[in-house]
C-alpha cells in the first residue's frame, strides 16, 4: 500500500500471496476479509471446481459452452481494475487432459496472470483482445505448497503459517475478553478451560458436526461423540502430546473408516497418520454426510474402472462454509461431475443428521445443520 502511494500508481496493487498452512486456521476467512477491508470486490475461485484452467482464462468462441474467465467477469461486472481473487485450496487443483493428451490445468492458466510482465498484456481467450491484468490482487491459500510446481512457487512464494497453539488461543481468547470488559477472574477461568480442553480431560458440550457453536459454552467430561471432527481434534491433541503416530483405526471415525476400506481404488491403502495424509483424519465433516459420501465412492469407483484411472485419489474430505469439499487427484471430467452433483447434494443435507435442509448463517457461520441436531448439539 505504501508503495502504491510513493510510486503515484492510480490504484492499490497487491503482490499475489500464497497462504500455506494446516486447515482451520483462518486462511480462506482473512483472505476474504482482506477484500472487504480494501473495499474491493472479492471473487473466490475454488480450486477443486474449477479444475481446468477455463475458470481462471476462459475459453474461445466457437466452443460449446464458451465463456470468459472468473477475474475478467468481476472487472467488467464491477468496472474496478483491481479486484482481489481468492484461489482457495490451490494444490488440490485437478488437469484434465483432452482425448489428444492436451492438458489444462488451474496452476498453468494461472502462470501468465502472476507474472508482471505478461499480465499488463494479457489476452482474452474469450474477448481476443489484451487486458491490463497485473492489478488484479492474487490470494491463494494451500495446506502443502510442496505439491504446487515450482513455476509458480518461483512467482508467488509462500507464506508458511503455523497451526494454532494453545498458548496463540489463549492469548486470543484474553484479548478477545478484556476488550469485551470480562473481569480478571473470568479471563483466568478460560485459560483453564482451554488447557483442560487441550488435554482431553473435558470436552465442548455446544459443539455441532459444522464446528459452530450454538449457544453457551458448556465444559462436561468426555463421553463417546457422534461427531467425528470432535472426535478427531481431541485425538489429535493427544498425539501431539505423546509425540507418536497412532494408527489409522484409532484416529477414523468407524464410519468413514469402513468407507475408505470399501473403495481402495477410490481412497488408496493405508496405512494412513496425520502426518503423511490429509485423509489421516477421516472425513471432516459431520456423519448426516456419510450416505451420500458412500454413494459418490461408490459410484467413483465405478468411474475409475470403467475409464482406467490409474492415478485416481481422494486428497481429502471435509466441510467448509458450510458445504462439502471432496478433493481429488487424477480424475476426469465424468469425475468431477459426479463430485459436482455430491456437493450439490450435501447443501441440501443436513451434516448432522442427513435429513433435508440447506445452507445458512448461525451466529455467523455457514452451515446445513437443521434445528433438531443444534438444539440436541451434534
């Protein structure tokens, strides 16, 4: 931003930002957040749904289908030159490849875009005319940058980010207090909280599949859980503490385990920790999403025979903002359609129970948790 001023440039311009770091941190909300704070317009491009390159370029006239590129879209749609896109989830970017072994790829369109140089003279597959694209604000957010190539780690460095701690949440949580007028007693009481938390000796009893929470915090003992993301933090908090890899059975929630195990060809073999697989954790989402989960594998399966897909593997299965987000490698696109209609599927699902419902804001969250799983806290 200064910069910005001291050159006497007309506009803000954003060197592009790779944020890579563990899930739940925050990456995808500040990258948003950072957006509205420039009062900018913001376009969030997901990577896994936009695995060719045709979401980020577009694609020429003449081909069924044919449209510009997601950044152009937001410039003419908004008529401001330096829009912030968000390319969330940026190394779980599929290629498809055409029956000619042409392939197009997410990272590859995004080459000329990063680089100075081309994008001031960037040219529209779609329009045939040059753009002046190198003030557009490129934020990308990952969980293992190793899996980027190096062209573009070489245009976009990453910004490594560290999983939260407890001592990062409790700082947060005395800020967050004291600036809310809480009184030293009460402040002291979270820290405990916290520490209790972190050890497994008590668990939260508010906490739904989603991860909101749907009222008051209220601190119980621990007691077998329904959901397997509390499940699967509160196991991995005690394997930091040990300091051991614990075995796939003890850290998979049973559902998803017996999933995985039922479709190799879909999920690979294990073994599988958290230390070497994103899968090492299960499904990240609620067990209202099993069904239709088991069906998509099911059918993938049937896709990976039938279409030879040799390379084909789930990278990892988790909600976030509310819908699902099932990542894959070596897919194609009969592939990521049937992905596509799973997604669809799950915003009309409840995470916690499978009943019908749809995504919605809950005290800020976004979620497809009905009534009854809030009110009984699952």
């Amino acid at each position: 931003m200064r910069r910005s001023v001291r050159e006497g440039w007309p506009g803000l311009r954003l060197p592009p930002l790779l944020l890579d770091g563990p899930p739940g941190i925050g990456k995808s909300h500040w990258a948003r957040r950072l957006g509205a704070l420039l009062s900018a317009p913001v376009t969030v491009i997901e990577a896994t749904g936009e695995s060719a390159s045709f979401g980020v370029v577009g694609s020429q006239r003449g081909w069924g289908g044919a449209h510009p590129g997601r950044p152009i879209e937001t410039v003419l749609q908004t008529l401001i030159g330096n829009p912030v896109i968000v390319v969330d989830e940026v190394e779980k970017a599929g290629t498809i490849t055409s029956n000619k072994g042409t392939a197009y790829g997410l990272t590859e369109g995004l080459l000329p875009l990063l680089e100075p140089l081309s994008a001031r003279r960037w040219s529209c597959p779609y329009y045939q005319v040059k753009f002046d694209m190198s003030w557009v604000g490129w934020v990308m957010t990952s969980n293992d940058y190793r899996r980027l190539p190096a062209p573009l780690l070489s245009r976009c460095p990453p910004l490594r980010l560290q999983a939260l701690t407890l001592t990062g949440l409790i700082g947060f949580a005395r800020r967050q207090g004291g600036a809310r007028g809480l009184s030293e007693t009460a402040l002291a009481t979270l820290s405990r909280c916290w520490k209790a938390l972190q050890c497994g000796r008590i668990t939260l009893a508010c906490a739904r599949s989603s991860g909101c929470w749907t009222g008051p915090l209220i601190f119980r003992t621990p007691r077998p859980s329904t959901n397997a993301r509390d499940d699967g933090a509160r196991r991995r908090a005690r394997m930091n503490m040990k300091g051991n890899d614990m075995s796939e059975d003890d850290l998979i929630a049973p559902g998803a385990r017996r999933i995985m195990r039922a479709y190799p060809s879909v999920y690979g073999t294990g073994p599988r920790t958290i230390r070497n697989s994103l899968l090492g954790d299960g499904f990240l989402c609620g067990p209202g999403w099993y069904p239709l989960i088991e069906r998509l594998s099911a059918d993938l399966a049937e896709i990976v025979r039938e279409d030879g897909l040799k390379r084909f593997r789930v990278v990892q299965v988790k909600e976030k903002f509310g819908g699902l987000r099932f990542y894959v490698k070596g897919g194609n696109e009969r592939a990521l359609d049937r992905i596509a209609e799973a997604v669809q599927e799950a915003e009309r699902t409840c995470e916690g129970c499978g009943a019908p419902s749809s995504i919605r804001s809950i005290d800020g969250w976004l979620t497809t948790v009905c009534d009854d799983c809030r009110l009984r806290g699952r």
